[in-house]
C-alpha cells in the first residue's frame, strides 16, 4: 500500500512553520510531502534536504501540470494567494480531493460546497490564524459556556500582528510580519458590528479615528479597530440574541492614530498617477499635496510631535527615486516604502496577540470571561505569525489523515471535531490561551 501523499501548494514566508512541522509528522507517520512552487529555488530552499519528500517548481496557473500533480495527492494544501484557491478547488473536486486552505470562504469556494458534499470530499478553510485560531478558540469557549446553560449577551474578538515589545524600535510601533499589501489596504471596506443591540457602521475615513482601547493581560494597553463585516460571524457562531458582537484588529495606540492621518493625506488610494522618470518620493508627495490641497493639512499633523516622527521615519521627504517598475498609484508607493522601513531586522521578533471577551448570564448571574493568547516568534524567520497561519493548517491535515476529522463538504473550524484535536496540537506547541474569570 503506497503511503498517503500531501501536496502544498506555495513555499512563501508564511509557509515556512507548516512546511517544518509536516515535515516532522511526515517521518513519524511515513506520510510523503511534494512541495510546489513558482519558485523552483525557494522552493529547495524552504525543503532544505529534509525526508520524506522533495520540492518541485512550476506555474501553478498552468492548469495541465496542477492537475497532474493534484491527481497524485491524497491531501492538498493551498499557501498561494487567496486568488488562485478556487483554481485548485475545481481541480480538488474533479480529482475528489481534500484542500486545505487558511484562506476566507470567499462566494467561489460557497459555490462548490453541494458538489464537494455530494462527492464526500472535504474543503476545509479558515484554517489559519485570523480566520482560524479565532473560530476554534471561540467556539470552545462558546460551546463551553452554552453546555452548562449560560447565555452569551456580549462577545469581543480581539487580535493583531504586532512587533515584540524588544523589537519594538520606531515611532509606529509596528513591523512588517505578513502580507504587506493587506497593511496599505486594512480597512478600505469599512466596517459594521453591533453595540448594545444596535448595527454600527463606520466608514473607511473613521475606521482609524479614535480607535478605542482594551487592557491585554502581561502586554498592556492596545487600540483595536473593527473588521469588515462582523455581523457574518453571528450566524456562524450561533450567538443570535448577543447585544454585542464585534472582531478586531489589534494595533498600538499610536499606529491607529498615524495611520488615521496617512488616510486623511490620501496616501492609500490606489487611482493611477503619473510619476517621471527621475521622480522622487520627496517630489511625488509635495506634489500630491499641493494637487489635492493637503498642503495645510499636512502642515496641522507636523505640529503634533509623535505624528511628525512617524512621517520622518518612514521617509515621505526623501530624495530616493521611485522605482520604474511597478504601476504607480499613492497605495503602490506607500507600500514600497513601508517594506522597507517596517521590515523585521533578521534578529527581530513579531508578536501575536489574541483576546476574546465574552459576558454571559447563567442562574440569572453575570459573568465575565477573558482568554487571552500572546506568543512571540524567534527571529525574522520564525515568526509567530508564521506560526500561527501555519500551524493550525498543518495539524488540521495531521487529524484529517490520522481520522480525526470525517466530515465532508465546505467547512470552517467551528466543529468540535476539528477545533477539539487542534486546540490539543497547539497546547503541545506553546500556542495556548489563558482565561481570567470574573
């Protein structure tokens, strides 16, 4: 009998922690691993010798070699871009494969889930940090909370990638540990939750503003702004009577109060512009200034000495030339910067910081519960949120192949069948949480 075969689809950054710990399970269980990517070089690089397995390069928009190799795997994981998962689930569903992603369920992905039902194969998604750890924790404190008859009246998911307080060395507080296009981006949808029993909606231009504030157990005081549309998420968690319901990004009180002003200026639109030849970033921004009539505006936030160090910092009046080599936009540029002055040094350490609140009555008493999870990455490399988007994607595929998980069709981890094996696996880790009751 050939031994059971997983493909992963993408060697990137945030691949590096769920390729090692495959590794690992797939010499204790003879599992064996192909790892795929444009990349050929990144892609040895990141097998690095190891059993078990080798690396291949190849265009994975090529629909003939994708197939070829889907057809071989008993498991497939997806680490490219949120873009190309539905590529590979069609292809998952013509061969009956099981993907793994930790990737939202987007409208595509919803419109396979009768056929992967039908066909008794399982899509599993969300199954990475924020969305991932998220849900399972959630639900495990939720069902735990339902099973002994309490009713939740207020939940508050908290979490954010943040730069390590001994890392922690400029003015925004913050460094680059994940995909730095979703930073530029963060908040263009708005975002809409409830408070006190009532739908919220803020805007873009008020996301930023104001942020408010929550006390994080050993980290301190943190901002947080909403995600998008929270609401989605009652459903999902089976929480319809809660007076308030709201997810987060967790940031530091002074990168809300920069960014508000980077938004403010414009900086994040992504309209094209024209850009010369020998244009500078000093050049391309005075004159973005003085076309949108930002000019006194800019002036207002330079008075304000915190806001002034953090424009200095990342360098809006320098003389370096733009690159001629991607399509100019204020967004693109923006981006181009920050890569640079927000990159984690190779000593560096990010840091992960989750927290849920939750209130609920049980025998007419209030009660109050907070479990938070703070881990800490080793260097620019091993970081913590490489830990935690691929982590809990590569024990899911270990429960999956070990039995632990039968379900079938398009699923998020909120199941007890998935999160309970999961939640065990990152104990195992150092990934825990840590409650306080009140």
């Amino acid at each position: 009998m050939s031994r059971p075969q997983i493909l992963v689809l993408g060697a990137g950054k945030s691949a590096t922690v769920l390729i090692q710990y495959l590794q690992k399970k797939a010499v204790e269980n003879n599992w064996y691993i192909v790892l795929a990517d444009g990349d050929k070089a990144m892609a040895d690089h990141k097998w690095n010798h190891a059993e078990n397995g080798h690396a291949v390069g190849f265009d994975i928009e090529n629909s003939d070699i994708r197939n070829q190799y889907i057809q071989q795997a008993d498991v497939v994981v997806s680490m490219l871009p949120a873009f190309l998962h539905f590529l590979v689930a069609k292809d998952c569903l013509q061969h009956v494969k099981p993907l793994f992603t930790a990737s939202y369920v987007d409208e595509n992905m919803r419109s396979l889930a009768q056929e992967a039902k039908e066909k008794n194969v399982l899509f599993l998604c969300e199954m990475g940090l924020d969305p991932g750890i998220d849900h399972m924790s959630a639900m495990e404190l939720i069902h735990r909370i339902q099973n002994k008859g309490g009713v939740i009246t207020c939940f508050k998911s908290h979490c954010g990638g943040l730069i390590a307080p001994e890392s922690d060395n400029n003015p925004w507080h913050y460094k680059i540990s994940w995909n730095p296009r979703n930073i530029i981006l963060a908040g263009k949808a708005g975002a809409i939750f409830l408070e006190q029993g009532i739908t919220k909606e803020l805007g873009y231009a008020q996301l930023f503003h104001s942020a408010p504030t929550v006390l994080v157990p050993n980290i301190g005081t943190l901002a947080y702004y909403p995600n998008r549309n929270s609401l989605s998420y009652i459903d999902t968690y089976s929480l319809n009577w809660v007076k308030d319901f709201i997810r987060t990004t967790l940031r530091h009180p002074a990168f809300c109060s920069g960014w508000d002003a980077i938004i403010q200026l414009g900086l994040t639109s992504e309209s094209s512009i024209t850009i010369t030849k020998d244009e500078t970033v000093k050049s391309w921004f005075t004159k973005h200034l003085q076309t949108h009539n930002y000019t006194s505006l800019y002036a207002t936030f330079l008075q304000n000495k915190a806001l002034k160090e953090q424009f200095e910092f990342i360098g809006l009046e320098e003389n370096e030339l733009i690159p001629q080599s991607f399509s100019p936009s204020n967004a693109n540029i923006l981006q181009w910067l920050l890569e640079t002055k927000w990159r984690l040094a190779n000593e560096d350490k990010d840091m992960v910081v989750m927290m849920h609140e939750i209130s609920y009555t049980l025998n007419n008493q209030p009660h109050h519960i907070q479990s938070s999870l703070v881990l800490k990455g080793q260097n620019s490399t091993q970081t913590a949120m490489a830990s935690t988007v691929g982590l809990p994607l590569a024990m899911g595929v270990c429960a999956y192949l070990k039995g632990e998980i039968t379900l079938t069709g398009v699923h998020i981890p909120i199941h007890p069948s998935i999160y309970h094996p999961i939640l065990k696996s990152l104990a195992e880790e150092g990934v825990a949480f840590t409650e306080i009751a009140s």
